[in-house]
C-alpha cells in the first residue's frame, strides 16, 4: 500500500493546479504535463538502479542510493538533451 500512496503524482498535481491559479492557460499546463510524462522514463531509474545493486551486487543502502540518484540525473540530462534535439519541449 505504501508504494502505490508514494506512486501518486502528487507534486505534478499540485504544481498544474498552482500553474493554473496563477494564470497559465490549459495549453501551457498541457504542455508541462507532456515534459512530465517523457521526464519519467529516466525518473525510473532510481527504482531499477538502486534494488539491482543491493539485491544482485550486495551494495549497501546509501552506496546504492547515491548510485541510483546519479544515474537518474545522467538520465535526466540525457532525456532533456534529446527532448530539444528532437523538438519534444519548448
């Protein structure tokens, strides 16, 4: 039950609605909803990094941690590289 309540895009949800009380129109929030969507391939990351490394490597907790969390900013970094090359954002 704990992984699907941490699953919820609660910080997205909240942002659009804040986006849209401060005056942006439903195209922008559109917009903003479509980067999240192609940010979440490398937000991934973390969650298949991090149990490979303790389950089949034996890394501890933080060592892994740290391992997952770096490779998800190479992967953000890379995602974002690729959505302006290829036209995906503003």
């Amino acid at each position: 039950m704990a992984a699907v309540l941490a699953s919820i895009p609660i910080v997205s949800v909240l942002s659009m609605m804040m986006m849209y009380h401060e005056g942006s129109t439903a195209l922008q929030i559109s917009e903003f909803a479509k980067d999240i969507v192609w940010l979440l391939i490398p937000s991934l990351l973390i969650f298949l990094v991090m149990p490979w490394l303790i389950e089949s490597k034996g890394w501890d907790f933080y060592p892994a941690l740290a391992a997952g969390l770096a490779t998800t900013v190479m992967g953000y970094f890379a995602m974002t590289q690729a959505m302006e090359r290829f036209g995906l954002s503003d």
